[in-house]
C-alpha cells in the first residue's frame, strides 16, 4: 500500500495549498469523488484538531483513522484508475481547496459532510 504522508499533508491542505496540478486529472465516479472529499474533510479537520480550533467541535479524533481512510482512499484511486501519487495529491489539493472555499463557510461545509463521511469511515475504517 503507498503511505502517504497525512499530517504534513494535513496542514498543506488545511493552509489551502494546492499541488500543481497535472492537466489530465482522472475522471473519477461518484463514489470516489465522495472519497476525495471526504479525505480532504479528514484532512483539515484533523489539522484544526491539532489545533485545538474549533471548528473541529462534534467531530471524533480523527488522527489514525483519519489517516487510514487517507491512504486507502489514495492507494484505491491509484488502483481504480491508473493515476500517480501527483495526481492523486492534486486530486486531494483541489477537493480540499473547494471545501475552503472563498472565505466563509468552511464551518458549515464540513458540518455537512460530518455525518455522512463519518459513516464511511465507521464501513471503511471500523473503530477497534
């Protein structure tokens, strides 16, 4: 499985950074859209955990399966549709960079995405 780097990664996206992005991004479906997105939700809110900020409030610590979900959801993409772990990264860069969207609202977003993301990570990552 390819590990990927998730706190450092975690910050990069949390402080809105974006990869350079390769021109032929994959298509991706619907359920591996939601994925992204969801790493990247996993993403900033662990970093905004680290922080004790918060806009991480209502939330579980997220830190090992948070991560977890992070590589496999980047290992799965890999797989499913041939991209490269730079692809895989803007793909994870872009979704995050949407969810902070231009100014307000991250809060809001993200409280969106609580419940359902939580519920794929309870299927894909099961607490122990």
């Amino acid at each position: 499985m390819i590990l990927f780097r998730f706190l450092p990664l975690a910050a990069a996206l949390a402080a809105g950074a974006a990869a350079a992005q390769p021109a032929d991004l994959p298509k991706l479906t619907l359920d591996q859209e939601t994925a992204v997105r969801c790493s990247a939700a996993f993403a900033i809110v662990s970093s905004e955990q680290a922080r004790a900020a918060p806009l991480a409030a209502g939330w579980p610590v997220l830190g090992q399966r948070g991560r977890e979900y992070f590589v496999r959801t980047g290992a799965r993409l890999m797989d499913e549709t041939g991209a490269t772990r730079p692809q895989v990264q803007a793909l994870f860069a872009r979704s995050a960079t949407e969810l902070r969207g231009n100014g307000g609202g991250l809060a809001q977003r993200l409280e969106s995405l609580r419940r359902p993301c939580l519920s794929l990570l309870d299927l894909a990552v099961p607490q122990r």
